[in-house]
C-alpha cells in the first residue's frame, strides 16, 4: 500500500501484461491478443476488484498502440459497473505543460519519431549511435504512390500512409 496526499491508501493491484500488437509478430517470441479478449480480461480484473470493495481505478497504458482498448475499458468501467476509472495520460493532462503556439497533433505509434527520440533522451547509455546507421526505405507499391503527396506534407495522406505502413504483413 502506498500512501498518498488525499490521506488514503492506494492498492496497486498485479500488473495485466496482455496487449495488441500485431505488426511485430514478425519477431519471434511476440504475444499478441485481439482488442476484444484484453478489454474482457481487464474488465473483468475490475468487476473482481469492484466485488472486493474497490471502487476507484487507475488505468495506465504503456503502449500507443492500445490506447483506444485502455480507454473503451475505462468507459466499460464507469458505465457498467459501479466503479470509477480514469485513465492515466488523459488525467494527468491538465496537469502538463503546454506549448504556446498551436502543434498539430502527429499521427505516431510504437518505435515512431516521438518514442524513439524519448527513448534516446531518457537512456542514451542503452544505444551506441556510434555504429547506428540509416536504414534503406523500401515501400510496397501502393505505399510508393503516396509518398509525393506525403513529402508534399498532405496530413490526410500521411495519416493513412502511417496506418498502411503500420499494418502486419497479411493484412
């Protein structure tokens, strides 16, 4: 139990691991489970909880790509049972610091721009840049076709570039 500023305890219930990411079943060793079967699983962890006296949840997602699943289940949690669920980035949004000028916002998932230049800033001693080198792009062929209106800084065609290229092969 952790003691917190509102002077209540705070159980940190086991940590669910299941998540959706398909696009690296490409590695060998990867797990991955449908959107439907990792809602149920932490719904119900909830509904076991909520049957135990619990009644708050903090849900944290570590991971981009499942960030629509960790909000739906929060939604599930507070219009199905009797329980109260926030999940943690949007909470501690108001909270965070803002820019002045007006960002839009980039369409960006696991390994893109954003976590790896985090990554390399909060652990540089975890990469040798020494012997990092720039990768060949290949592209599928329709991919290929919508590169110019990309480069051309399209925000319609670079989302849907970013959510093709981001598909597991079969798909």
């Amino acid at each position: 139990l952790l003691k917190n500023p509102f002077n209540y305890d705070v159980l940190v219930a086991p940590i669910l691991f299941p998540g959706n990411s398909p696009y690296h079943m490409a590695f060998p060793g990867t797990i991955t489970l449908p959107a439907e079967t990792i809602q149920l699983v932490y719904f119900q962890a909830a509904q076991s909880l909520i049957r135990h006296g619990f009644k708050r949840f903090l849900i944290l997602n570590s991971h981009g790509g499942n960030q629509a699943i960790s909000r739906y289940i929060v939604d599930r949690i507070n219009q199905e049972t009797a329980g109260i669920a926030v999940e943690l980035g949007e909470a501690a949004e108001p909270f965070t610091k803002r820019s002045t000028r007006a960002e839009p916002r980039e369409f960006d998932r696991h390994g893109g721009v954003n976590e790896t230049s985090a990554s390399l800033y909060l652990t540089p001693n975890l990469v040798d840049m020494r012997v990092a080198r720039t990768a060949p792009l290949t592209l599928l062929p329709h991919l290929e076709k919508m590169l110019p209106e990309v480069v051309a800084g399209d925000p319609t065609a670079t989302r849907v570039f970013l959510a093709e290229s981001l598909k597991a092969e079969e798909t």
